[in-house]
C-alpha cells in the first residue's frame, strides 16, 4: 500500500482512539513500524501507521481469552510492524483459526457441564484417553494433564501400563479449562470437584465462590462463548481490512 497521507502523534492517536502515549509505547514495543522524524523533532506517521494501529486497537480491545489466543494475535501485529503484510494475511488466518479451536473447546466445557447437572447424561463409556491424547484434544501440555492429577483435579486408570482417563475424567479436564479462563483458581477448583463428584452441585457453586458473592456457574462457559465471539469478530475486521487495503 502507498504511505500516501501523514499525520502527527495527535492526529494518529485521535484516529485509533487512544492517548499519545499508547503511540509512542507501541512504537516502542515494536508493534508499529519506526516513524520518521520531522525537521523539529517531531514523529511523522503515515496511513501504513494508521492500518497498523486499527490492527493492534482490533486485537487488544477484545477481552483477553488466554495465552495461546494472544500469542497468535501478535504474530499478526509483528508482520504488520515488518510492513509485510502477505505475512500479516496468513498469521490473521492462523488467529481466526486459533480463536475458533478454543470456542470449539469452550462449547465442549458447556456441554460437560450441562452432563454433571443432568445425571442422565453423565454416563461413562469404555473409550480411554493416555496423557498425550487427552493433551492434544483439551489444547493443553501432558505436564500440564500430569499436574492437575496430582493436584487431585483428576483421576486417571491404569490401562496396559498407562494412565488413562475416561470420559468422565475427559469432562473435568474441559471443566478445568473453562474455570481457569473464567478467573477461578486451582484451590478453588480442588474443593469445587470434591463436591461434583459427589453429586452436590449446590456445594459445588459455593466452593467457587466468595463468601459474598454469588455466580451462575452454568453462564460461566457461555459468557467466555461470547467473549470469544468478540475476539472472532474482531479478527475477521481484520481480514476485511487487509482485503480492503492491500
């Protein structure tokens, strides 16, 4: 794209709406391209600047989902600084395929936890999960699987000299999931699970609350769905953007 228009600090800032600083400081972080300096000192931007500011204001506005979500948002905005944006197209796809896997996992949550409050539904059957397998299908580490065990989280059998875990096992993985993105913490989530695995679903709740609060535990996955929505809007405004402009 041509560098066509300039702007200063202000006029920029205005147009991404955000203070003077912010510029400077993405600037600094690398996340815009060096501006140049006018004759006085001051910085002098372009519309590539421009493009690169409604990108990172698209990526950083949305609420935060988790690291693997915000680690492929800025691959997008370092091949945006680069000026390549060939490179800024396919790591936006990688984005937008990125936020759609962990609303995938975010829809599994829901349904594991629509299974333990209807007893109907939470019934085991005889397929088995080793580490790495329940790893690759929660987008988690098997260090990770392997902490949450011996956390007491979960549970795994042996099976052919392996640790494997069933499908109920499988469930509070993908509930464990869903309650860390939702801001709960591990000991929280340990004295939560005692209760849902005994069938106390009320108890459960109030295990994940302060004493003082109160939360609906069954929105919990849904409000992340909508956050993740949000982000996925944003990352196809993106798309449409480098269409539009490149």
């Amino acid at each position: 794209m041509g560098k066509g228009n300039i702007y200063s600090t202000h006029q920029i800032a205005k147009h991404s709406g955000v203070c003077a600083n912010t510029v400077r400081n993405y600037e600094k972080y690398g996340f815009i391209s060096k501006s140049k300096r006018a004759r006085n000192g001051y910085r002098i931007f372009t519309d590539v600047h421009k493009l690169q500011m409604t990108i990172c204001r698209l990526i950083f506005t949305p609420p935060y989902i988790n690291s693997s979500i915000r680690k492929a948002s800025k691959e997008v905005i370092y091949a945006a600084a680069k000026e390549d944006f060939g490179l800024c197209k396919e790591q936006n796809a990688k984005y937008i395929k990125a936020i759609e896997n962990e609303r995938t996992k975010a829809n599994e949550a829901v349904i594991a936890l629509a299974n333990f409050c209807n007893p109907k539904n939470n019934k085991n059957n005889d397929i088995y999960y080793d580490r790495k397998e329940a790893a690759a299908i929660i987008g988690s580490t098997v260090e990770t699987i392997r902490n949450w065990e011996r956390n007491g989280l979960i549970f795994s059998t042996k099976k052919n000299n392996k640790n494997v875990y069933d499908k109920r096992e499988m469930d509070f993985m993908r509930l464990i999931y869903i309650l860390l993105i939702g801001g709960f913490g591990i000991e929280k989530i340990y004295y939560s699970f005692m209760f849902l695995r005994d069938s106390q679903n009320e108890q459960a709740l109030e295990a994940l609350c302060d004493s003082h609060d109160y939360i609906d535990i069954d929105n919990i996955g849904k409000n992340i769905i909508e956050k993740m929505t949000e982000v996925s809007i944003s990352a196809h405004k993106i798309k449409e953007l480098l269409e539009k402009n490149i």
